[in-house]
C-alpha cells in the first residue's frame, strides 16, 4: 500500500492502473481516504484549539467530509465520465482509483501552522486534482483532456456538498453555543 501512495504522489499512471484492476485494493484505498480525513481532522483541531473554535466539531467535520466527499467524487466521475465520455469502469474502480488519489491531501494535516498551513494544504489539493486526472484518466480509459473535465465537474460537486456540510456543522455549532449560553 505504501508503494502504491509514492507511486500517486509520482503521479505514475502504472500505479493507477494497478489500482485500478486490483479488487482487494477496496480497503486500501480507504485507509488513504481515513488517513488524510484523520489529518484534515487533527489540523483543523489544531487549527480551532489555536483559534479558540470548536475543536471537536471542526475533527468530525473534517472526517465527514472526507469520506463523504470521497464517496460523491467517485460517483459524480463515474456518472460524468461513462455517460458524456463513453469511459470504461465500474463504481468499483472509480471508489479504488479516486481514494487513492487523495493522498497528497495528507499535507492538509499542516494546516494549522500559522502563516503557511493553508498553503501547504492548498499544495496538497492541487496535488490531489493532479493525482485525479490520472486517477480518471487510467480508470476510465479516457483521453487527459476528457479526465480534466471530468475532474473538474466532480470536485464542483463535492465543493458545494463541502460547503452544505459545513453550513450545517456550523448551523448546530451555533445552536449549539446558544443553547448552552
């Protein structure tokens, strides 16, 4: 498995590939997806404990998130790419392929350092829209310029899924803060 998450941050297509026809990689790939929403979680504790925030609803919010966003990416690609651009795989493969390609979002975990955190993580998503277009590439057997398409509408959908949880994590945050005075 280690191998397999050098091989996405080389950004190797013979990585995705492998992944991809490798049905036992299912577990794999969400021990990645765990691993970065365990990371997203710690720094966005470390993030809300520096800045006096809900540390506690910032972790849970940032693990939803990521497992929820794994899940709806690797269905807004399957859907897109096998519908507009005849590619070629099941839910299956996209769920193996997508989970591994947020690897590089390991790097959110630094988010919490003041001043450069946030750049770091933003290095880790562009990283990780990187590994997707490969990710989509190899699994559905799609040109680049097709798997950028794909990429880009799938993380329009899981941005504005991010959004809605957030809104709602904030929602009962406030509620909650209120409540208790």
């Amino acid at each position: 498995m280690i191998e397999r998450v050098f091989g996405v941050f080389r950004l190797d297509a013979g990585t995705f590939e492998q992944i991809e026809h490798d049905e036992s990689a299912m577990s794999q790939a969400a021990m990645v997806v765990l691993a970065v929403a365990v990371a997203s979680g710690i720094g966005g504790l470390l993030g809300a404990l520096i800045g006096d925030g809900n540390a506690i609803m910032a972790f849970v919010g940032a693990v939803i998130a990521a497992f929820v966003g794994w899940l709806v990416w690797s269905a807004a690609v399957y859907f897109v790419g096998t519908s507009f651009f005849e590619g070629q795989a099941d839910m299956g493969e996209m769920l193996r392929v997508v989970g591994f390609a947020y690897a590089p979002q390991l790097l959110s975990f630094f988010s919490f350092i003041p001043c450069v955190g946030g750049l770091i993580s933003l290095a880790g998503w562009v990283w990780s829209l990187a590994a997707m277009v490969v990710a989509i590439r190899e699994g559905l057997d799609v040109d680049t310029s097709k798997a950028i398409v794909t990429a880009i509408i799938g993380w329009v959908v899981v941005v504005v899924l991010n959004v809605i949880v957030g809104m709602v994590f904030g929602g009962m945050a406030i509620v909650g803060s209120f409540l208790t005075g």
